[in-house]
C-alpha cells in the first residue's frame, strides 16, 4: 500500500467555520475521506480526529494543514509533534508558512524551533526560581498558606456530628473540602 495525503483542519469552538480551511485542503488534493478535523482549542492534549488521524499514520504518508497553528497553539506541543513524525518518516506541510518538514528549510526549521523551546523552558524556570528567591527574601516561604487549626477542628466536629454536608461545612468554616478529606485520611492512619 503505498503512502496518502491527510488533511487535517480545526478551529477552537463550534461556532467556527471549517470550510475555509476544507476548500484549501481539498485544493492540494486531499480526498474528502482523508481529512480530520476538530471543533476544538489546540491547548487541549485530546483532540479525538487528531488522535486518530495519528494512528493510522504510515512511514511515508503526508499531513497537510492550513497553518502551523491549525496543528497546535503551545510551541512545545507543536514541536513534539513534528519531532515525532520526522522520526516516523511523515511528511508535514504547513500552506501559510509554507513549511515543509522534509526539506532542508523544514529540518533546520526543526532544529530552531527546538532550540527555541529549550530556551523559553529555561527562561520560565529562571523566571520562576529568581520569584521564589524574591519571595523568600521578603519572608515568603511560597505553598498553600497554613489552615487555621481552630477551624480545622471546628470543621472536623461538624463533620463528625453529620448534621451538615462538607460543603456546609466549608461555608461555615472557611476550611477547605481537601483539607477536611486529608485531616480525616490522616485522622484514620493514626488510628485516632
């Protein structure tokens, strides 16, 4: 069997309109039957067509899209997808970009946008380390702040007198539902 071109088309909700990106798919020769798409945010890791789409991929089959953001919104999503179907011999065009991972434009193309990603990681994590510094020289230790013991055992009694539900009990108490289930997981280990 030998290789075949895919379409793939999404717009973030249903309210959108596909038919753009349909005609363009259909004009690079991309039969009705080969096209997927999703009604759906490209934030989300589950895009059903998309995952299907990706499971009948063969090495040497094509993948067409409008847009590189028609693939995905995150840069590091988008990355890992290309990476992993350079790996598996699938052919990607993006029209609007005009990028074409198969080409020596596409591969260095890769290359960058890896390197890219890599460096917005380490600036995040920079950003992110250089906060917690700040904050701990002001006297910040960072995580949730303490729950007031007084309340948490006020919170504990109601629980126990099973007159009032847990969400009651958060109204009343200003005690979180994760924190009363935790103080009980903890309360039952003890044995108490």
């Amino acid at each position: 069997m030998g290789s075949k071109k895919f379409g793939y088309a999404r717009v973030s909700t249903a309210e959108q309109n596909l038919d753009r990106q349909l005609v363009i798919l259909r004009e690079q020769g991309v039969a009705e039957e080969d096209i997927f798409t999703d009604k759906i945010s490209g934030r989300k890791l589950q895009r059903p067509h998309f995952d299907e789409l990706q499971r009948i991929l063969r090495p040497g089959d094509e993948v067409i899209t409008e847009s590189l953001s028609r693939l995905s919104r995150s840069s590091e999503d988008l990355l890992n997808i290309l990476k992993g179907w350079d790996a598996r011999s699938i052919k990607y065009t993006s029209l609007k970009e005009k990028f074409d991972l198969n080409s020596p434009a596409g591969a260095l193309m890769l290359k960058v946008m890896a390197a890219l990603s890599e460096f917005e990681r380490d600036v995040t994590h920079a950003r992110i380390m250089e906060g917690i510094q700040a904050a701990r020289a002001r006297g910040r230790n960072g995580g949730r702040p303490r729950t007031d013991p007084k309340k948490l055992e006020r919170a504990l009694k109601l629980y126990e007198s099973r007159i009032h539900s847990v969400r009651e009990i958060t109204e009343l108490t200003g005690v979180s539902q994760g924190v009363i289930y935790d103080a009980l997981r903890n309360r039952k280990k003890e044995g108490v």
